[in-house]
C-alpha cells in the first residue's frame, strides 16, 4: 500500500486486509503509543482510536514527536524512531 | 512617542523595511514580551528582541548559570557561572541595548503565577525545558487568551508552532503530558547548541511580526526541522475540536498544578 509518511512515499507491505494505527506503529517501530501524536489527512487523531482507525492508499500520515527543550529531556524511544526510519 | 536621532540610527537597518517604519519601530520599544525561560531558546530569542528594541521585555527563570548551560545558553558567559539567570540576562541585554526595559522574575512559573504575569505582556514565548511548563504555558496562554510561542528541541531536531486566540494549540496536537515510565535519564539526551539558536530565533521573529501585525504568523501550522539531515518541513494542522482546553468542550477551564507534573531529572545527581 502506497502512503505517505512524514512526507515520504512509502510502499508498506500490508499483511493483513485491515491495517490500523497501532499496526503501523508497530511496523514503523514506535513502541510507545503515548509518545507520538499522529496526524491522518490532515486531522490529528485521539489516541483512544488508534485501533479502531485503518489505513488505506494514498493516506498521508504525520508522526509529531515530543520534543522538550535546552536540557534533552527527551526519551530514548525518540532515536529509535529516527534510526528505524533512516534504515528503511 | 516620536524616536531619537540615536534611536533612529540604532535601528535605521530595519525602519528602512516597509514591514516595519518609524511607526512599527514605535510599536515595538511600546511592545510587552515575555520570555520564559533564560536558557537555550529565551537567549537567542533575548538577544534579537533586545537588539531590536523590543521595548519591555520579560525573562522570568528561576534557575541559576551552570556551566554545562554554556554551550547553547548564550545570554550567560563563564564568568556568570553561579548566578542567577534572570540577572545575567539582564546584565547583557542592557549593555548590548540600554533603550530598553529589562523585567525580571527570579522564579519558575507555576499553576498560581502565570495567569498574572503573562497578563502584563503583549505575547509571550515558551523558551522551557520540560513538558509540565509546556503545557501549563500552552493552558496559561489559551484560557488568558494570549499569543505565544511554543517550540522544543531535541538532539538536532526543533519544532515549533504559534498559538493566537482561536488557532490550534500544543494540546491539539498533544493531548497530554507524555508519560512519566517514558522519560529516561538525561544522560541519554543531548541537543546541539545551533539548534536551540535556530529554534529561538524564529520564536523571535513571530513576537516581532505579531506586534508589527505584518507577515504570516506560524498559526495552524508546525514547523519541523532536522539540522542533521537539513530537513525542514511546514506542517498545516487543524484546531483539534476535542482539544482538552481548546476544543469545543474543553475539560479544563483552570489551571491546577497536578495537571502539569512530570519527574523532573537532574544530571547532577546521576553523576
């Protein structure tokens, strides 16, 4: 399936007919539900649906990330993400 | 008010812009902001407001210069090491431009607070460090309908939004402060000094186009960037109906200090 994450095409292999939010977390390695706002087509959505909402072609996705300030209080997961999305 | 001869020299770069004229120059030595926070983003910040003649400008921190705050902390120098932010601030904003007025609060905000401080100030920039500030800034603002700055940095990352009555806010976006299990020690950050400059700079130049009342604000909008990378993005986000104190039911309508908790890390004690 063709979407658009973070304004990056991507081909996601989908392997199962409905594929939700948490499933695309997962595949994009973000452990932590809580750690990231995700924005579909423009609309952020409440994290309470993220199970219930599907993906579909053409979607485009935004992950938001925390981000503190001049001290880096700032969890660990956020690097992962980083290094997960330059790996792919 | 009508400007000096020293006046108008000091700032004839910028009263040559249509954008901003002997009446916009007027307007800003009149302008009331606030910078929260002296440290990574509040010194740039600081320093370009007070060079402009930001006329009344706000630091409030209740913090005190250490050393490792020098590498992107710019407002403070190695002799200041020790002191109380607000005062090394004040100290080298007034000498780099004495025209102005330098108000300063030696405290951190907190739920009591804010509401009346950020009542004396035209707009206010969020220049903090933890997520309990943010969003009691972000509430503060929102319920005392008042303009500010939101941005954060990390590593080599920022972002940042800009939040006037009736836009969205940081709580559109983030619903709530993110969970305590999910911080880790601060060892295990780390941000690069230009970053935060970068990131300050540009809260900077949304105070200034909102007392000029020229340009485009960065309202609805987010704008990310990636130094590392040198990935910069404009996001268009939407006030968040279900926004917990924006929305159109919002479930806070005060601010109560239990809202805004987070485990606050210090790198001293875990050295």
């Amino acid at each position: 399936m063709n979407v658009t994450i973070n304004g990056k095409n991507e081909n996601l292999e989908i392997n199962k007919e409905k594929f939700s939010i948490i499933d695309l977390l997962k595949v994009k390695d973000v452990e932590m539900p809580d750690m990231v706002s995700v924005e579909l087509n423009g609309t952020i959505l409440n994290r309470s649906t993220y199970e219930s909402t599907f993906i579909s072609e053409g979607d485009k996705i935004e992950f938001l990330y925390f981000m503190g300030g001049g001290s880096g209080k700032y969890p660990a997961a956020f690097e992962k993400i980083k290094t997960a999305d330059n790996n792919k | 008010m009508n400007l000096t001869e020293d006046q108008i020299e000091r700032y004839s770069r910028q009263i040559i812009l249509d954008n901003v004229g002997g009446k916009g120059q007027e307007k800003l030595l009149q302008s009331r902001i606030l910078i929260i926070g002296a440290g990574g983003l509040g010194s740039p910040a600081a320093f370009y407001l007070a060079a402009a003649g930001a006329g009344n400008l706000g630091i409030i921190d209740g913090d005190e210069v250490d050393l490792s705050n020098l590498q992107r902390q710019i407002l403070h120098s190695t002799d200041d090491v020790g002191r109380a932010k607000v005062d090394s601030a004040k100290e080298t904003l007034e000498k780099l431009n004495p025209d102005i007025n330098i108000i300063t609060y030696n405290k951190r905000v907190n739920a009591q607070n804010i509401s009346s401080i950020i009542s004396e100030y035209d707009f206010i920039i969020d220049g903090t460090d933890n997520f309990g500030a943010k969003f009691l800034i972000n509430d503060a603002c929102v319920l005392n309908k008042k303009p500010y700055s939101h941005g954060g940095i990390l590593r080599f990352h920022g972002q940042t939004i800009t939040h006037v009555p009736g836009s969205a806010c940081y709580r559109c976006l983030f619903e709530t402060l993110p969970p305590k299990g999910a911080v880790p020690s601060c060892s295990e950050a780390g941000v690069l000094g230009v970053v935060a400059g970068f990131l300050g700079t540009l809260q900077a130049s949304e105070a200034m186009k909102y007392i000029l009342k020229t340009g485009e604000l960065l309202t609805d909008s987010l704008f990310y960037f990636d130094i590392l990378n040198t990935e910069f993005r404009l996001l268009k986000i939407k006030r968040n109906k279900n926004c917990p104190v924006c929305g159109d039911n919002p479930s806070i309508s005060k601010l109560e200090e239990k809202n805004y908790e987070q485990p606050v890390c210090d790198l001293k004690q875990q050295r």
